[in-house]
C-alpha cells in the first residue's frame, strides 16, 4: 500500500488533477470532501456532524475525519494504493494518517503542493460549477460546458456548490493558511514535499505531477 497526497487551498485543482491522474495511473481518488458531501447528502450520522463545518467553511473535527478516512482504507485492501485529495488538513490528522500507515506498514511517497496566487484560487472557486449527477467540475470562464449548465459527460445539471459563495470562500482561504499550510513544513521535514505550479493549464499541471511519479 502506498498513497500521495494532493496538498493545496480550495480551489487550487485538486479534484481536477485527480480526475486526470484517475485515468493514468493505478491510485484510488479518495477525497474525503466528497465523502462528506455524499454523507450530508444522505443523512446520516457523520453527515450530521459535518453539516455545520462545512456549511461556514471550517474544518470537520479530525476525528470524524479520520473516522471515515480508516474504513475507506480497510475497505479498500491491502494492495490499494491511494490519492488523498483534501486530507490530511490539519497536523492531527496528518499524524493520524502516520499512525495508520504505521500499522499497515505503508508508505507515504510524495506530498504534491498545488501553488496557486490567492486572486486565481478566488476566480477559480467563485467559478466552479459541479455536476449534480456525476460530478464533474467545470469553469465558467476556464472550463465551460457545450451547453450552459449541462454537463458534457451526461447531461446532468450543474451547480454553484453553497461554499462557493464569496463570504464562505474567504474563511476557507483563511482556515487553508491557518491549520492547512502548516503541513507544508511537517512534510517538508519528512522530504515529501514536490512543489508543482498549479497556476498552469490542467495538462501541464498533470504533466508536472506524472514526472514525479515516473521516477
Ligand atoms: P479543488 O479540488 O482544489 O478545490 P477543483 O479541481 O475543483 O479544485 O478546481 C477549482 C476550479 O478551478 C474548477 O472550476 C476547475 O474547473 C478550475 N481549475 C482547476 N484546475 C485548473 C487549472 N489548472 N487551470 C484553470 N482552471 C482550473
Ligand atoms: P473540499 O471539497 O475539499 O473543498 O471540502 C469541502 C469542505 O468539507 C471543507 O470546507 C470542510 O468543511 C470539509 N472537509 C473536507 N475535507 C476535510 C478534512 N480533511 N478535514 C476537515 N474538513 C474537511
């Protein structure tokens, strides 16, 4: 079992670089905002927890995180290998992600840190539209659909995600700086820090990631 994670602001292009990693290599995308959203969606007991966190933009407590996070891995079996996109984000799950690969003898191989200015983060996520049906992100300006809010991939209807707001958007950027960033120096300490330029177009970012992984 091995794992890398994608480390950046909201909006810096981490789903979007999954998506492409996705179809070019072996790791499972396991992002745990989308596991939230699918829990909130559904109502059930971890969904109630998040709702309020997720709806102002802070962070879910770390153990309900690396509640779900835990059985993801089992669930997955112990040949998996992982993308983490939006976990770890704080030290303590950091050092709870640790503590399981610990157990499992598993390894950590790199720490992609997407950089991106505040000012693109900001156009990107105000933005950013989802589709309702699969999922897919699209860009009003950078990535638009054939057909206003429709998805290309299977006609569902897109939507502007409720964090997406202006206010919410910056409280992210703030709990990003606050609890996130610091992860950049406990991963740096480790040496799996790989800084990518991800203010670049999708395929280039992609490209930066894959050479890493070619190595
Ligand atoms: P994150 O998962 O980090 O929050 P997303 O992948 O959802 O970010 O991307 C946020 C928005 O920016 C989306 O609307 C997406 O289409 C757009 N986007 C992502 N990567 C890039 C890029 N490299 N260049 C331009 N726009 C991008
Ligand atoms: P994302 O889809 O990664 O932008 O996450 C959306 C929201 O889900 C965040 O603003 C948080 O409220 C919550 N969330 C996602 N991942 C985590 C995490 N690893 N730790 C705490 N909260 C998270």
């Amino acid at each position: 079992m091995r794992a890398i994670i994608l480390l950046g602001g909201p909006g810096a292009g981490k789903g979007t670089l999954s998506e492409n990693l996705r179809r070019r290599t072996d790791f499972i995308h396991v992002s745990t905002g989308d596991m939230l959203r699918a829990a909130l969606q559904s109502g059930s007991p971890v969904g109630m927890k998040a709702k309020s966190f997720m709806e102002s933009g802070s962070l879910v407590p770390d153990s309900v995180v690396l509640g779900i996070i835990e059985e993801r891995i089992e669930a997955e079996g112990a040949h998996a290998h992982f993308m983490f996109d939006g976990f770890p984000r704080t030290i303590g799950q950091a050092e709870g992600l640790d503590f399981l690969f610990t157990k499992k003898n598993a390894r950590i191989r790199h720490v992609f840190n997407l950089v991106v200015p505040h000012a693109i983060l900001i156009s990107r996520l105000t933005g950013r539209r989802v589709c309702r049906q699969c999922g897919a992100v699209y860009h009003l300006i950078n990535k638009p659909p054939v057909r206003p809010d429709v998805c290309d991939l299977d006609g569902g209807g897109l939507y502007q995600r409720a964090d997406d707001s202006e206010a919410t958007i910056l409280n992210r950027l703030d709990v990003y700086e606050k609890q996130t960033a610091p992860l950049i120096a406990y991963y740096e300490k480790q040496k799996l820090i790989r800084t990518i330029n991800a203010g670049e177009p999708p395929e280039q970012v992609a490209a930066s990631v894959l050479d890493f992984l070619g190595e």
